[in-house]
C-alpha cells in the first residue's frame, strides 16, 4: 500500500459473513495491482466479524454501524474514499489475481470510460463452462471491447455488469449518485444503470470474478425476492417507473426504458395468469397497452377473460419456453 492517496478504494460491505469475509479480502490482498486502501463496512454484525477481521486491522480500514443494508454500507464506503477509482466486492465473493490490473489498464487508456466490468463464474457451479456474460445471452463475443451508450446494454442483458464485478471513476458514481437506499432488492442494477448513463462502459470476456452462493438462504431477502418472480418484475417495474421520473433520461433512453416496462408489465401479467388472478394479470396486461401498443398486450386481455383453467394452462407453457422458470413451475 501506498503512503499517499489510493488510486483506487475497494469497498467491501458485509453482514454476518465472519465465515467468508477473509477469503474476500484474501482475493484483494493478492490483487497483482497494489494501489488501493481497503474499507470494510461492517453493516452491523453481531456474529464474530469484528474478531476475524483482528489480523487485517492494519491493511484495512474498519467502519461499524447499525444494520441499514447493503445499499447503506456501500454509500458510507464511498462517502469514505479516498481514491480516484471506486472498486466493490461484497463479502462473501473473491477476485482473481489480475482483476483490478486489467481493469486499470482499459480505464487508464481512454478517459471518456467511466467504468469497466469483467465476466464472472458462479460457485459451487464455478466448474461450469457457462459465465455470466453467457448466462445473459451477451451478444459481443469479442474478447474486451468499449460499450457506447451502455444504458441500452444494460437493459437488455440484465445480468451482463455487478458491483463487484466493475471498476469505475468515482466521480462517475458521483454523478450517478448514490445507491438508492429505498430498494431492497435489485438496488445494485438500478445503481449500474444509473452509472451508464454518466459515459463509455469497457468490457471483458475474462473470467476474473468468482460469485458465490453458499449463503443463500431462505431468510434472505434477496433469496426471497428471487424465489418469487412477481415479486422481481414488481420490483422491475418500480426501477423502470423510477427511470421513467428522472429528466436525464430523455429521447432514445426513455423509448428503451418504456418498451422495456411494457415486457415487465406483460410477464406480470403471464404469472398472475399463472396463479388464476386474472383481475391482476387484467390490470397488468391494460398497464403494458398503455406503455407501449403490442399484440400480446391486446392478446393478453382477452386471455385475461378466459376460464381460469384454460388461461393458467396457457401461460404455464409461456412461461416454461422462458428461459430460468423451467423446472420452477409448481406453484
């Protein structure tokens, strides 16, 4: 570490992860690039983070306070840095190597890039061929590369960036702003998207992040959320709404947006149908005309009056051709 300013802060929120916050910041201590302060934000722990962290006290920066969330503890992680460049990693997650290297390279070359973001595995599946960039179907197959307008990426593969995954200018998150405290759930791509808008986003296909699952467990709110897709796309839908009310989003970027909350509106609809509430699938269905004029929309509110039977049945195998909700139908 250096005497003067970091060039780069890392910040590491975490939550009763005393089980795996070491490896975490393990993965930062053996980052080939070395020019970063490290600032743990224990959001409240009341296992034996404090105890385990003993040993890092002098390579780290250690910052308490009472449990607010995720969101919280990365805005007092940045409103606490000192370096030009603004690095996550949550908790229970590592980087290889040469993560912070590379990024620092692609940043470095071209000032009007305001962030960079590496591909990453998932574990215990980390001995799958399939990474993240795979997952969301990321059309760019070139090895690194520069995304113009990068809003319009992100909202067509939702999964393609992450916190702990990017790198970027500070004063881009800065002008992006902070991480909106009021969303309990997907309050990490809403930031991102918030952050392409500030300029050019550099990618690459290397696989320099591992995401681990271990700890998702039913009393999570991010695991509950994803359990229930009505409630994700409930929650898409406020993010899109949101978008919709901020005036930097103009022309282009809001079509995108109000096209892309109409898909939110319509897929609400196919799981309420799903479910035989077809008063609510209704409603979602009108709310996706309004938007943006579809067929489906239309086709959807005449299937809305059909016999609960039929209808469920219907969207039942809708909702099996999407990919992720196979296996996933019980309900």
């Amino acid at each position: 570490m250096m005497n003067s300013l970091p060039t780069i802060s890392v910040i590491l929120p975490t939550y009763n992860r005393a089980k795996f916050i070491a490896r975490a910041i393990n993965s930062i201590l053996n980052q080939t690039y070395t020019d970063y302060e490290i600032i743990v934000v224990d959001d409240g722990s009341v296992d034996n983070t404090k105890e385990i962290l003993k040993p890092y006290m002098g390579k780290i920066e250690y910052i308490y306070h009472e449990h607010l969330g995720a969101s919280a503890a990365r805005n007092v992680g940045i409103k606490a840095a000192k370096g030009e460049y603004i690095a996550f990693l949550d908790s229970d997650d590592e980087w290889l190597p040469e993560k912070l290297s590379i990024q620092m390279s692609s940043l470095a070359s071209d000032e009007k890039i305001v962030a960079h973001s590496v591909n990453a595995v998932f574990s215990p599946r980390g001995d799958r061929k399939n990474t993240t960039f795979e997952e969301c179907k990321f059309s760019l197959k070139q090895r690194s590369g520069i995304l113009e307008n990068p809003f319009f990426w992100l909202l067509k593969y939702h999964a393609l960036v992450a916190p702990q995954t990017t790198l970027c200018r500070k004063k881009a998150v800065l002008a992006a702003g902070l991480f909106d405290e009021s969303i309990p759930y997907l309050e990490d791509y809403e930031f991102m998207c918030r952050l392409a808008l500030q300029g050019n986003w550099s990618f690459c296909w290397d696989k320099l992040v591992i995401v681990h699952r271990e700890t998702e467990i039913g009393s999570q709110l991010s695991h509950v959320y994803r359990k229930d897709p009505i409630e994700t796309f409930l929650m898409r839908k406020r993010i899109c709404e949101k978008f919709l009310k901020n005036p930097k989003i103009m022309g282009l970027e809001r079509k995108a947006v109000s096209d892309y909350l109409s898909q939110v509106l319509h897929s609400l609809g196919m799981w309420y149908l799903r479910r035989g509430q077809n008063k609510e699938a209704n409603k979602m269905f009108k709310a996706s005309l309004n938007v943006s004029l579809s067929l489906r929309a239309s086709l959807g509110i005449l299937l809305s009056t059909t016999p609960v039977w039929l209808n469920q049945n219907i969207a039942k195998l809708w909702l099996y051709r999407k990919k992720g909700y196979r296996g996933k139908l019980k309900k």
